[in-house]
C-alpha cells in the first residue's frame, strides 16, 4: 500500500503527516547516537539530553540555518521517524512529499531530496515543495488569487518572506537568522552581563518564559542557573524580561531588516496590496509575545499570527497531499526556485 507522507524537516522541529491520517510526529529535530553510531533516541528524548554529554552517547542537530548540515544522521533521525509512527514498514511503501526552504542552492536542495529516498527505503520523492507555498496554504491564504499577499515564515534557523501572487511568489527573500540566534543572542548576554554560562537549551527556556519583542508584552522575570565563570561554582541569576528584550534586540532588527529588503523588491502597485491585507507571520518564533506589535510598528502594517503558526508547513503540506491539478504544478519546486 501506498502512503502519501509530507515532511516538513526544519532546524528545530521535524513534523510529519500523512493523508488522512493528519500529524502524526512533531519533535525537536535531534538524534542520539551510542559509540557504535546506532541510532538509539530521537526528537524529545534527543533534544533534553542535548548539551549535557550524556556517557556513551553523542546528541545532534542535523539541521542548522534550514538545511542539512549532516546528511547521514539526518537519513538515521528520518528513517527511524518513519518506522516509528508506521509511514515505512514491510507492507506499506511511503510516497514522500517534502517541503524546501526558499533561497537554499542546489546541492542543499537535492540534500533534502536525497534525505528522503535514503530514509524511506528507496522510494521516489513524488514532490518537492516550495515551503512559502506550504506556509501560505497552511495559514489559509489563497495562493490562487489575485492580490498580493505578503507572508513571513521565521523558524529555529532561518527566516523565509515572500510576495505570494496568482499562483507564483514573485519576490521573496531568506536569511539564515531565527530562534536559534535569539537563544545565542541571550547566552551570550547572560555571559556578559553576570559572568554566568549557561546552556543554549537554557536560553531558549528563558525565550519562553520571559522572553518578548516589544516594551508592552514584557512580563516577569526568571531565576536561572548556570556555572560562574570566575568561581566556577554554580550560581542563580535573576533576570527580567525588559533584558532579555534588549539582548535580543538586534536579532530581531536583522528579522526586521530581511522583510524591509523583500518589500523594497516589489513594484508600487503590489506594495499597495501588501500594505492593504498586511502580513501573516507564521512558525515557531511566531510565538515570541510582541512580535506582531513590533514589526507592526517598524513596517507600518497590520501584522497577523496565524494559529498555532509553528504548524503552518505541515498544516499546508497535508492539504497539498489531498489537492489535484493546478494547486500542485503551483506549489511544486522547479527548477527556478532556488
Ligand atoms: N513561545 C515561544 N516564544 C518564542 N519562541 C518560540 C516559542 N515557541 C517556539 N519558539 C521558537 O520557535 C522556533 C522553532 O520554530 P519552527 O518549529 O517553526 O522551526 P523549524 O521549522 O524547525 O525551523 P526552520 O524552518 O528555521 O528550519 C525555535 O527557535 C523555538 O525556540
Ligand atoms: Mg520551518
């Protein structure tokens, strides 16, 4: 039996679905390896043994800016994935469907590609995805229609905005910036502020806590542990959320400046369309309190999160599975996309 899998495999989450079965894996892209290279965890297991050398094991990331910076874990983690939730196994053959960021070359195009066969035993990819598509799809959008739409996907490891209009993008733009450089972004300045280290899982916790985009979303603060780099003793930070707000800032000034630059491309008449209907923002950092506010502020647009917006690719990736005709020819990858 055939089943039509889509996969959205992302810096930070890999998701999968299959058709009329809905979501059935949403975990933190990571593997854990023991010394003979055997796959032994992955996703949530993986990901809290992240950062803590766990004996006898070696945890990963294989994905970092949007792309497979390992292939052959990354054919191990997605090959495991899909016996676990039943998409590979003796009687049935997956038919994949896998979406790619905008703005990757080719090699890292084909990489995603290649990730696929090798974990599903084989089998042809049907179809490659353009992920703003996807996301569009995913956030309800109408990929067909005749006003321009302005979209922005902003993950663990990039960000992806584009113009998407009667059934084409016609100006898009991707920069390798995202979650992951706001968790940087925050243990570097708990390093330099007070002397403490603390792990890149930490800091993400603190992001979630605490963390937010603009003054009127600030809520609370957070005790923290980390290793005192003087002493070398453990000891407690107290941080407020209007700091982690400021060590993130120029982050988020880049996430900024990459829409500017996609909104300088397009000609005044659409630009009239976008400034209109405003942006749908979407993926995980969607998330972050006083996103929507701030760039609202620094665009000069209604900005709109779609929900669950971590969701959005897969959400668009199952209703491409069930489409026919011309939505497919419009949501394929060809070979202009890159
Ligand atoms: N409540 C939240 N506040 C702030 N950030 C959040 C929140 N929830 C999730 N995130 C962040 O969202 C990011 C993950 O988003 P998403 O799942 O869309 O990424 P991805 O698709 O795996 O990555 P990419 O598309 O960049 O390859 C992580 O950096 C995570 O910390
Ligand atoms: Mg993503």
């Amino acid at each position: 039996m055939d089943r039509k899998t889509g996969i959205d495999l992302g810096t930070s989450h890999l998701r999968v679905c299959v058709k009329g079965r809905g979501l059935v894996y949403d975990e933190p892209t990571a593997a854990a390896f023991n010394t003979d290279g055997e796959l032994t965890d992955h996703g949530g297991r993986a990901y809290r043994m992240l950062g803590k050398d766990p004996p006898g094991r070696d945890v990963v990331r294989p994905l970092s800016g949007g792309v497979i910076s390992n292939f052959e874990d990354c054919v191990e983690l997605l090959s495991a994935v899909m016996t676990k939730t039943g998409v590979r196994g003796i009687l049935s053959r997956p038919k994949t469907a896998i979406s790619v960021p905008y703005g990757i070359t080719e090699v890292e195009c084909n990489a995603f590609e290649n990730v696929c066969v090798a974990a599903s035993g084989g089998h042809d990819v049907f179809m490659l995805i353009k992920q703003p598509m996807a996301a569009a799809i995913g956030c309800g959008v109408d990929v067909l229609g005749t006003r321009g739409r302005l979209i922005c996907d902003i993950g663990g490891g990039n960000i992806q905005t584009s113009v998407i209009l009667y059934k084409g993008i016609v100006a898009a733009g991707m920069a390798r910036v995202g979650g992951d450089q706001l968790d940087e972004a925050i243990v570097r300045y708990v390093k330099d502020s007070y002397n403490v280290a603390i792990g890149r899982r930490t800091a993400e916790n603190i992001k979630i806590q605490i963390g937010s985009a603009h003054r009127l979303t600030e809520h609370g603060d957070l005790a923290v542990s980390g290793r005192n780099l003087l002493t070398g003793q453990v000891v407690r930070a107290l941080l407020r959320s209007s700091e982690i707000r400021e060590a993130m800032a120029p982050v988020l000034e880049t996430l900024t400046d990459q829409i500017k630059s996609v909104l300088e491309k397009i000609p005044p008449q659409l630009s009239a369309d976008v400034y209109e209907s405003g942006m749908t923002l979407c993926g995980g950092t969607a998330n972050l309190p006083g996103i929507d506010l701030m760039l609202q502020e620094k665009l000069g647009m209604t900005v709109k999160v779609t929900e669950s917006p971590e969701l959005a690719v897969i959400r668009g990736t199952e209703k491409i599975l069930g489409a026919a005709g011309e939505l497919l020819e419009v949501v394929s990858a060809g070979e202009d996309y890159q």
